[in-house]
C-alpha cells in the first residue's frame, strides 16, 4: 500500500499524537483503526435503520408470536434465567 500524506492543522496533529500515544499507538495505526471503527458505525448505523423500519411494519410482532409460539412476548417463563 502506498503511503500519502494529508494537511492538517498544528492542533489537530498533536491530538491525534497524544490519543495514539495514550493508546499505545503509532498515529499511523491509530487513524487506520479509527477508519475502520468509523466504518462499523456507518453500517451498524444502517444496518439499525433498517432493523427499526422493519419491526415497525404492523403486524410483525403477531406473525413472529404465530410462528414462534414458546417465544412470544409476555409467555416466556424467566424461571431459572438470569435476568
């Protein structure tokens, strides 16, 4: 992988040298693994969205207590499980 180099401000520089170091990082590793946490959160983000519209569609709920009957909401036995 080639190596570029990117402009930023003096300040910005510096903090992202004490949160590497703090870290026991390079700057270099650093903004690599905050590139690819930044990544996760995007699709987790997504991936939340479309989880939220789809339980939202009416009648879900009552179609997975139809086919999941010993899993339904308000059935569940919490004898003997940790809560």
């Amino acid at each position: 992988m080639a190596d570029t180099t990117m402009k930023v401000d003096s300040e910005t520089r510096d903090r992202f040298a004490a949160v590497a170091a703090a870290r026991g990082q390079s700057v270099r590793a650093y903004l690599a693994e905050l590139a690819k946490e930044e990544e996760n959160q995007i699709k987790l983000s997504r991936a939340t969205a479309v989880f939220r519209e789809i339980i939202a569609r009416p009648g879900l709920a009552e179609a997975f207590d139809e086919a999941f009957p010993d899993d339904a909401l308000g059935r569940q036995s919490t004898t003997g499980r940790a809560a």
